[in-house]
C-alpha cells in the first residue's frame, strides 16, 4: 500500500495558498504515530508543505527518520524524553539524518515548520531550532549522527531545559 501511495505521488513545483490549505489535497502521512504534542490540523499543514515543495517521496523517508530518530534516542539511555539530554539528542540526530538523506535545505525545511507548528512554549521551540540546526552542521562530511550528536551533547553544544521541566514517561 505504501508503495502504492509513493508510485503515484508526484508533486506540483509549486502551489497556491489554497491548495496548501485545502483538506482535500493529498499529502503523506509522516507523523501516523507520532506521540506527542502540536495540532492534528498543523501536522497537516506540515505534510501538505512537503507536497508543495515538490519533495514527494522524501516524505516517505522524512517519516522513516522520524521513527528512526525517536528509537535511537531512547536506546541512548538518555533522560530527559521531553526538554532533556534525550530531547536535545533526537532532534539533532533527526535533522542530521535528514541531512544526510534528503539535504541540508529541505531538512531545514521540515524542521523549521515542525517547530512552527508544534504549539510548544517559545523557549522550547529556541532550543529544538538550535539543536535541529546543530544536527544538519554535524551531517556536513561523512558523520555519523549518532556519535556525533552525543559527542555535541557531551560539549555542551546542544541546547537542554532546566531538569525540572524534564518529562520522561
């Protein structure tokens, strides 16, 4: 079915504000099972954009990095799932893969709307840009992500929260 989806999906270069907002336009599901917060309606919008931006079937491996980044993350160890070291790692190595796979401008792209439309407080939404931004320099070279982003975490260049607004399940 997937492949199915992928094999007709051809994206116009370019699109009206209508088409990016009509609820009938098609668009790739990345975030099916995505846990956590933001808006049903701006996740939306954020898989419609990649239709617009004529990235069709990167969509397809934006939403693999997406899954991709979250079980890597939490075979780290790391606390912090939200706001924490684990927050701060799954965003760089999200957005170093997406680097690596799809290019630095459109993984800046995804991420920038990604956070734009989270619905997260400002200060959360600074951070999360800086590590996503931290992850697409890392993927510059022959990096690997996950090395990588926890040797940055280690230097203190990734962003975390204070503890006390850490949230672990």
């Amino acid at each position: 079915m997937e492949e199915e989806a992928r094999a007709g999906a051809s994206a116009p270069a370019t699109a009206t504000e209508d088409e990016i907002y009509d609820p009938g336009a098609p668009y790739y599901p990345y975030y099916d099972d995505y846990e956590g917060g933001g808006d049903q309606r701006c996740t939306e919008l954020e898989e419609r954009l990649l239709h617009v931006w004529n990235i069709g079937g990167d969509a397809w491996i934006v939403r693999g990095l997406v899954s991709e980044a979250r079980e890597t993350a939490v075979e780290t160890g790391l606390p912090g799932m939200r706001n924490g070291p684990q927050d701060a790692f799954r965003h760089c190595y999200w957005n170093c893969r997406m680097a690596q796979e799809i290019g630095a401008d459109d993984a800046a792209s995804v991420g920038d709307v990604h956070e734009a439309c989270g619905g997260n407080p400002q200060e959360e939404i600074e951070m999360d840009l800086h590590n996503n931004q931290a992850g697409r320099e890392l993927a510059i070279g022959d990096c690997d992500c996950r090395a990588g982003c926890l040797q940055a975490l280690e230097d203190g260049q990734l962003i975390v929260m204070p503890p006390e607004t850490w949230w672990d399940p």
